[in-house]
C-alpha cells in the first residue's frame, strides 16, 4: 500500500518538506505525492531524487500532479 502526502495548496518549499520527512519516515517503498503546481512538482522530484528514490510515475491530475517514487529496500 502506498503512502500519500497531499501537498496541495502548499507553496514550496512545503511540498519539498512534507516528501523528505515521508522518505525518513518509510525509509523504503512507494510513496504518492500530490501536487498543484509545476514548480512543487519539479521541487519535490529533485528532492526525492537526491535521496536516492526513483521517480516511477508523474500524473497529471485535476488541477495538479501525482507524483509516485519508490526506493526498494
């Protein structure tokens, strides 16, 4: 089951934020991130990047992005 952070209607860096301490939380896994603006969404993939997690999907949804990482343990 994956783990969903709602950053939407958060302005950066809140979004950058709210994924880095999902990552320290789970450690490993998926992880949904949703977005509602094209800079959080490049934010919080570079961010997710830079702690070793791969991007595996980015969706455009409504009015915003879902964002899906994942790192294997």
């Amino acid at each position: 089951m994956s783990n969903i952070i709602d950053a939407r209607g958060y302005s950066c860096p809140q979004p950058v934020i709210m994924t880095l301490n999902g990552i320290r939380k789970i450690k490993n896994g998926d992880i949904v991130i949703m977005v509602d603006t094209d800079t959080a969404k490049e934010n919080v993939s570079r961010a997710a990047r830079a702690q070793n997690w791969e991007i595996t999907d980015i969706q455009p949804e409504n009015e915003g992005y879902k964002i899906t990482i994942r790192k294997e343990g």
